[in-house]
C-alpha cells in the first residue's frame, strides 16, 4: 500500500494544455534554492526558465552558512582543514548525528566557492555581506569560528533578520538582468519523468 504522495496522477489531458514552453532548464519555485538554482544554470550556459506559484521572490532566514569564503579570509580568519572539521562535528552533534554524510561532504568541499558565488551576486546588486558572531563555548568544546553570512543595505542594515528577502530579490533581479524569465503565480501541477517514470 501507498501513501497517497506516492501515487502519481492521472495525465492532464492534451486538450487542457493550452500552450508548451520549451527550455533546456525549468526551475520550480522562486525562493533561496530556486533563485539560486538559476542563477547558477544561467553562469553556465544554460538557457534558464524559472517559474514559482509566489507572486514575488521569497525566503526566509538570512543566514547563508559556508567555510573559508573569501569574505571571511578577508577578515583574517582561520578555516585551516583542522577547524573547519571541528566546525563541521560541532553542527553534526547539535542535529544529534542524523544528517546524510556525503551531503555534509559536498557542503564542507564546496560551501566557500557557493558563498563567494553569492556574495558576488549579492555585491553586484549593492547588498553588503556581513558575519555573524561565532559561538563562544565557556568549556571549549563547542565554540567554533563565524561561518553565517548575510545580506544587507542602507535601508534595511539588519541582515540577519531581514536579509532574506533582499538576497531572495537580488537573486531574482540578476536572473532576468541576464536575460532569465521568471513566471510568476503559476502552480506546477505535474511533473512528467521520461522513460516510463524512471528517467529525468
């Protein structure tokens, strides 16, 4: 037995679909991850379609954690491999060791080319970055170095709370400043995998 998420829909019929866009990358949804997604497929070469049944940008939290990005270098940081690895047990014990490894792997190898990826983006849009306060353990054993980004601006200097939709926005305009197209107020209602169900 299935739950009912499980179970795919039966096909919209062709006479309901009204018109087909054809892009090399459809993106779903125009929050952090989306926005993000985009913007990166767009860097690439990709000819980039990002749709989202959100009337605006969103997202929420501001905080952007990464290891060794060049805004932290340029503050004189330590992100030696020796504490970067205590950073990442530190986050490990405080989900309690319930996380996919090779997830954390990729966050670890690549989180620095990610953040300076976005901080150029966010610059180039006339955010500023800043670094939140790192945690100051009394014993020692869970203090680790800042690694939470955010974003902010003159009007609104309080990244860590309100960054989020002005990074969200940023991302957006930089999309379609580069030729992107986002659609907004429209809901995916089906996604079709090639090959009987098994492919992309």
């Amino acid at each position: 037995e299935k739950w009912a998420f499980e179970v795919a829909p039966d096909p919209i019929p062709e006479d309901q679909i009204v018109q087909t866009i054809t892009h090399d990358i459809i993106v779903i949804g125009a929050g952090m991850s989306g926005l993000c997604c985009a913007c990166s497929a767009q860097k690439f070469g990709g000819d980039v379609l990002l749709f989202s049944a959100s009337s605006i940008p969103y997202a929420r939290g501001g905080s952007n954690h990464a290891i060794g990005s060049k805004y932290q270098k340029s503050l004189g940081l330590d992100y030696s491999p020796a504490t970067a690895s205590k950073m990442v047990k530190v986050e490990q014990v405080s989900g309690t060791y319930h996380m996919n490894k090779q997830t954390w792997s990729n966050w670890v190898n690549h989180s620095a080319e990610s953040m300076d990826f976005m901080i150029d983006i966010m610059q180039g849009q006339g955010l500023s970055v800043g670094l939140e306060a790192p945690y100051y353990d009394p014993d020692g054993i869970l203090t680790t170095q800042p690694g939470s980004h955010n974003f902010y601006n003159e009007e609104q200097p309080f990244g860590v709370f309100f960054g989020a939709p002005l990074s969200a926005q940023a991302y957006a305009d930089h999309f379609t400043q580069n030729g992107g197209q986002i659609l907004y107020n429209i809901t995916a209602k089906q996604l079709i995998r090639e090959n009987n169900n098994t492919g992309r």
